[in-house]
C-alpha cells in the first residue's frame, strides 16, 4: 500500500497477496488466465468503487483504485506484456531493434546502442570503430515507441487462443514483436494512457550488472563473461585482433590477458589456458 510511509508499507500486515501461481513451469503468455479474476476486481475498483467505513472520520465512503503499473524483471515483464523476446526484444525500440546473433556465445544482442549518443559524440566517429563493433556508427536515435497507445495500436487486432495443449488461433503479425494483447488493456480503459505501464525491479538488474561487471574484471573462473566463445566472436567480427585467442597444437586455446583484467597471473604470465 503506497500511500503508507515508506517505513510501512513494505511490512508484511500491509502486503495484499493477490495470486500464487505455483510451478514448477511458467505458465507463459497464459499467465492472463490467472490475472483475469483480479482485472475483473480492480476494473470494480475503478468503475464503481466499493463503500469502505472510515473508523476515523467514522463515516463511509467510495474506495476506488487503479494499477500505476507493474514491478518485476525482464521474463515476466516479457509474459505481462506479450511482447516477443529475442530479436526485437528491445523494451524501448520495439520492432525498430537493430539485433546481431553471435555465433559464438550463440546469443541475440543488440549492438547499435552509440546511436543513442548526442549527434557529433567522438564516440561515434571512425577514429574509435575498432574499440566497439568495427564500424562508425552514422545513424540516428530511433524515436521511443514503447508508448503504451502505441502498443495498444499494434496489439489490438491479435487474436490469441490461452492453453500449452490449444494451438494458437493465429500467428503473431508480421512485424508485431508482440503475440497477445496484454490482460491489463482488456479490462483497464487506462492502462493505454500510462507513460510507464511495467516497471524494472532495479534489485535484479542491479545483481545482474554487477555480478557480471566484477566477475569480468576479477576473471572469475565459470562465471566472467570474457571466456572462449566471447573471444571467438570478436574474431569473426574482425575487431580487437590483441584478444582473439591463441590456437595451439596440443588442442588448447590461449586467451590474451585483456587490459581489464584485474588479477595476477602465475608468474605474470598474460594468458589464460582454455580447454
């Protein structure tokens, strides 16, 4: 309850559990089917309202609610939504998502970010291609499309068929990088005029980046992301020829230290020995 001060309302006598969905799967795109009941209560709340007494005005009165938004990371937020992962998994860009599969690290990711600089930033010049993707970056930033009008523009005529044993009625549109319309525009008339209708638990992201920051600067073994298919994918993109690793006969790969690395070696020695 937000409208209680922040050293109460993360209590737990204050905290409303509305569903527990239980695993052990997720339940997809499905996971309206279990909103539904509680769409159906807060689009009650937001319509008519329900009569609460006030014990301290003692008196009765119209409670009504509405959903700012929703908190969670980036796998729900991707089942709330209905939009597509992968590709055009971008939250900002949407279907205007410039994507590259590395073949290495066998991963979608999403390399164009420079485009997003102030016009004219020395980052986007050709005297510093080589410390990025190998190329000047020329392009604009994309107009942001993740409205939620817009959204609701593009999701709108999709038809969805909830069930895993029930074939979907119809594939997503082509160029629609979502495949359902979300539970929330069905039952909240406002929910298409919200600026940020699902929000990021900064908590995971926060972990994430910084698990992944540190473990890459100390080298921690099994859990840095600069690892053999990492340094395979800077060589076949042609770029950073100081770190593609070192092919040797007895069936191993040597991997260059890199000037991030924070941790001696044995001996000062400036490579690692990958199998």
């Amino acid at each position: 309850m937000y409208n209680l001060p922040t050293w109460l309302c993360q209590k737990q006598k204050y905290l409303l559990l509305c569903i527990l969905i239980q695993g052990p799967k997720q339940p997809g795109i499905d996971i309206d089917v279990f909103l539904e009941p509680l769409m159906e209560d807060m689009a009650k709340l937001w319509h008519e309202g329900m009569k609460i007494y006030d014990a301290f005005a003692k008196e009765e009165f119209t409670l009504k609610g509405i959903v700012t938004n929703t908190i969670n990371d980036y796998p729900v937020l991707f089942l709330l939504s209905g939009q597509i992962k992968g590709k055009m998994g971008c939250l900002v860009f949407l279907d205007d998502t410039p994507f590259v599969f590395l073949d290495g690290s066998r991963k979608v990711v999403y390399l164009k970010y420079r485009r997003c600089l102030v016009k004219g930033h020395s980052y986007c010049r050709k005297v510093l291609y080589k410390s990025f993707d190998g190329k000047a970056e020329l392009g604009f930033a994309p107009r942001r499309r993740h409205d939620s009008k817009h959204v609701f523009d593009m999701v709108k005529m999709i038809k969805v068929c909830y069930g895993k044993k029930n074939k979907r009625a119809k594939a997503p549109i082509e160029g629609v990088p979502f495949k359902k319309m979300s539970v929330f525009f069905k039952y909240l008339p406002y929910w298409k005029d919200l600026e940020v209708p699902h929000a990021i638990d900064g908590m995971h992201v926060k972990k994430n980046v910084f698990d992944s920051t540190i473990c890459l600067l100390m080298d921690t073994k099994e859990k840095t992301k600069d690892g053999l298919k990492s340094r395979r994918d800077l060589e076949k993109m042609e770029i950073r020829s100081e770190l593609h690793p070192v092919v040797h006969g007895n069936g191993k790969f040597m991997l260059p230290a890199a000037s991030y690395n924070r941790r001696k070696r044995k001996g000062m020695c400036a490579y690692a020995y990958v199998v």
